[in-house]
C-alpha cells in the first residue's frame, strides 16, 4: 500500500505484510460466504472493510480485537450470517488490509470517529454491534460519541469495562509474546494458545506464530469508560464473559458493567478462555440472535 500517514508501521517489513494478507485472504476464502470489499478514506487513512452474506438481510456490524484479525472474527460468528449481513472493516494500524500505521489513538477516543465515518461509507444512521475483546472498548469509544446510531450489542469478553490482574496477563501472555517475537519456538507458542484459547485449531495457531514473529503488537491497555461518559448511551447490551479470561473475568466485568450503564444489561457466564472454543460460540451466536431480534 503505497499511501503512509504518520505512526508506527506495524510490520517488521513488507515481507511480513505481505505473509499476513496471504493468510487473510487464505481464511477469507474458507469462510464459503459470499462478500464485497471496499477501500475507503478515513481521518486515519485508508480503510478496508469487507460487507459479507446476503445484502438483502439487515447488517451488523463486527469489528475484530486489538491485535486479532477480521477473517478469524468472523469464523467466530458465522452463524449469525443466516440472519443478518455483516460489516467487517479492518482495524487501521491492525492486522489486515487497512493501512498498516498505527496513528489512532484509544486515549483520545479516536476510535470512535474512525467506526462513524465506516458506517457512514455504508449508509447506516443506526445498527447493532457483534464485538469482542478490545473491540468492545472501540465500540464504547463510538458509544460515547453517537449514542443515538447503537441500536443494541453483544459484548464478548469485552475490553472498556473492567480488566483483570496484571502480574497474570504479564507472566502468562506478555512475557512469552515479546519472547517468540525475539525467538520463536513451539513451546512459547503452545504456552501462548494454552492461555488464550484456539489450542485445536490450526488457523488461530498459524495467525498466532504470524502475530507474534513478523507483527509489531498494540500492547497499550484499552482504557476503561465512566458512567458520566456513557450517560447519553442507553441502548441494550448483552455481556458474555467468563471468570477463565485472565484479561477480562465475568466477575469484574459484570459487577462494573452495571455501575457505568444506564441502559438494559443482560449477562450470561460462560466457561470458557478468553477466545471461546466453538462450542461455546454455537450457544453465544444462538443467544445473540435472541437478543438481536
């Protein structure tokens, strides 16, 4: 991609860039559902952003987690394709297609103009949200921003709220990332997916040894949000998580949750890690659907 802006090119070079859009449109292809992609300007630079399924079904929106990837996000909840069409655009400074600086700020609450101006390329005045993991804290940033154009979201093992200890995200998934990324290993990978979950699956072991050797990872926290930020937010959320997350557990999540929301909150516990094995996923995309209806 030839346009730059200024931040941190989130590669170790074009070769690794190269690899990582290989691998998307590799895990693309395997979903077996029918899409349209779109470059577009943002504040931020160029973004791209796929439109999946059918287009006469009402959309959603999906944005994947800090660090993660739209194709792996969407392998999550591809059943919600039987109901609904999905916009999916690649976070800027992220892995994916969008440019590959890393200039938008989760402090200034950037991410809220940047998921406006995507859904404003889309023609969407109000829609619902499917987010996960650092994408919650995004979405909150859009919240916060214009309430009125969230209709309702499900929230999984979401960012923004509450986060777990420190000491056991650094022992057990900062510390082995910054070493595989020095040196790779089998063993440090293994240690990694044992933790986050996606152990069984191949293509989350492949993204993960991608993430971590050619990938220059966002490590800065998203940040919390207050009630007094949300206070003009009203819209109905559900909250999945699970006290197995080490970044986000049920406990603090849900306790805080319903200190900073003023609108509807419906929480269910699972028993699960922080990236949800499938089974989990069938009842989290069934319940979501409930909610979405």
């Amino acid at each position: 991609m030839a346009e730059t802006k200024n931040g941190i090119f989130v590669y170790k070079n074009e070769e690794s860039m190269k690899k990582m859009h290989e691998f998307y449109d590799k895990t693309l292809a395997s979903l077996c559902v029918p899409y349209a992609e779109d470059y577009f300007d943002t504040s931020f630079g160029k973004t791209h952003s796929l439109l999946l399924g059918d287009k006469e079904k009402p959309r959603i929106c999906t944005i994947h987690g800090g660090n993660g990837i739209t194709t792996l996000n969407l392998k999550l909840f591809l059943p919600l394709l039987e109901d609904y069409s999905i916009i999916a655009p690649d976070v800027i400074g992220m892995p994916g297609k969008s440019i590959p600086y890393r200039n938008i700020s989760s402090k200034k609450d950037e991410y809220g103009l940047w998921i406006e101006e995507v859904l404003d390329h889309y023609g969407e005045d109000k829609i619902s949200f499917v987010v996960s993991s650092y994408s919650s804290a995004m979405f909150l940033s859009f919240a916060k921003r214009c309430p009125e154009k969230v209709d309702r979201a499900l929230l999984l093992n979401p960012s923004g709220i509450s986060h777990g200890s420190v000491l056991p995200m650094m022992g057990k998934m900062v510390v082995p990332f910054l070493k595989y990324y020095l040196r790779p290993s089998e063993k440090t990978l293994d240690a990694v997916t044992e933790t986050m979950g996606g152990k069984d699956d191949p293509d989350w072991k492949e993204f993960f040894d991608l993430m971590m050797s050619s990938y220059k990872m966002e490590m800065k926290p998203p940040r919390e949000y207050t009630r007094e930020e949300l206070a003009r937010f009203k819209a109905p959320l559900l909250i999945i998580a699970s006290e197995k997350d080490i970044f986000f557990p049920a406990g603090r999540v849900f306790k805080k949750a319903k200190e900073i929301f003023a609108g509807p909150i419906t929480t269910v516990e699972t028993d699960s890690k922080h990236l949800p094995s499938e089974e989990t996923m069938i009842d989290v995309c069934k319940r979501t659907k409930e909610f979405l209806m």
